[in-house]
C-alpha cells in the first residue's frame, strides 16, 4: 500500500456520494486507492461551542487540517499510514465568501487563502504529501444543477444519488457534468486559487482533479 493512497476531506455525504465513486473507479485502475474523510460540516465556519469564537482560524487551519488526517490514521478499523499517502485533497464550498462580508465568510475566506498557498502536509518538516484544496461556488449544487437556494441533507443526498446512478449507467459523463455551459473551470491550481477571489457565478477547479486522474498523477 505505501505511497499508493489518495485522501479526500469532504465536509458531507453527497460530495461523498457525487465524487467518490467515479473516482475510486478510475483510481483503481491505476493500482492507487481512494479514501474519503467525512468531516460532517463545513470547519471553516464552525464557531466553539457557547463562543463567538470559530474553531478554526487562519492561524491554526493547517494545524487542524493535519488533526483532521491524523484522528482518521488512529482510528482502530484504519490500516494506512503517512507514508501510504502522496496526495492529499481538501474539497469546500467557496459559499461566495469571497464576495460577501460576513463575519463567519469572512474567516472561511482567510482560511482559503492559507490553505490555497499549502503544499505538502505531513507529520514531518520533509513530508511529500502533496495537497491541494478544491471548490466549488458558490457550492456543490449550484455547479452541477445551478441550484442557489440552499437545500436540506434529504434533498442533496436525492441529487448525489440520482446523479451518481446516472452517471453509472453512462447516461451522464462525469467529467462533463463539471464543464457544462456557464461553469467556470480550471485545470491549475494556481490560476483557480487567484481568479476565484473575483468570480461570482458557477465555478470550480474539481476539473484539475480529474484530469490529474486522467493523466494518471503522471507527475507523482
């Protein structure tokens, strides 16, 4: 298994559900494994308990990323290691809080901008994992359906599903589904960390994702 995994941080179960399977089947392919971490909610905009304070800030938001890692690693039913890992992929919803001025977006927003600069993340200072964050804007269901009022999890998880058979059954291509019409796209990181500060609209860099697949992380 070393040096043969790929982690995905998903904040609920229909990004799970939408971008999981397409995925582990085409990993498998290339002898490489996909494991999806479930973090239950968006951690950038979480507040502590009793607190008008967040959970997590700019300052700490790296730290917590590796916790995140880190707790899965321990759990007893888990068996990969750090040195398992060479990709890491942290996947958000940009929730236009690059546009809005909002207390809570406003944190979700410097966070970003700490988490775009990172790229390795490990236990040690030479760690190779590399890591790169994915969104989309303003979420999930906006690119893929141009939804914008907010949903319940009952009704997101319709979608995924709904999605994820028609996709099975070939009768959506996924990669096109992220591509479609008016949706913003990007293939470098880099580019999508930068123009995204000023995009308002369907967007997403899940497609640099992919195309790494595609070209079978040739690059690693």
């Amino acid at each position: 298994m070393k040096g043969s995994v790929i982690l995905i941080i998903v904040e609920g179960i229909s990004d799970e559900e939408t971008l999981v399977p397409w995925i582990n089947r085409t990993i498998n392919k290339l002898r490489k494994r996909v494991t999806p971490i479930v973090i239950h909610g968006d951690m950038l905009t979480r507040y502590k308990e009793y607190s008008t304070q967040f959970e997590i800030t700019s300052s700490n938001v790296i730290k917590e990323l590796q916790k995140v890692i880190n707790n899965f690693l321990k759990k007893p039913s888990n068996v990969i290691k750090w040195i398992d890992i060479i990709k890491v992929y942290y996947v958000t919803d940009t929730d236009n809080c690059f546009k809005i001025e909002r207390e809570n977006l406003i944190n979700k927003r410097k966070c970003l901008n700490k988490l775009f600069k990172l790229k390795k993340i490990g236990k040690s200072k030479g760690s190779r994992e590399t890591v790169w964050s994915n969104f989309f804007g303003n979420n999930l269901e906006h690119v893929l359906y141009g939804i914008e009022n907010r949903l319940s999890d009952k009704e997101k998880a319709k979608l995924s599903t709904e999605f994820t058979i028609d996709v099975s059954n070939e009768k959506k291509d996924f990669k096109s589904s992220f591509s479609q019409g008016e949706i913003k796209t990007w293939n470098i990181y880099e580019e999508s960390y930068k123009e995204i500060q000023n995009y308002k609209g369907r967007a997403t860099n899940i497609t640099a994702l992919i195309e790494e697949i595609e070209n079978g992380f040739k690059f690693l």
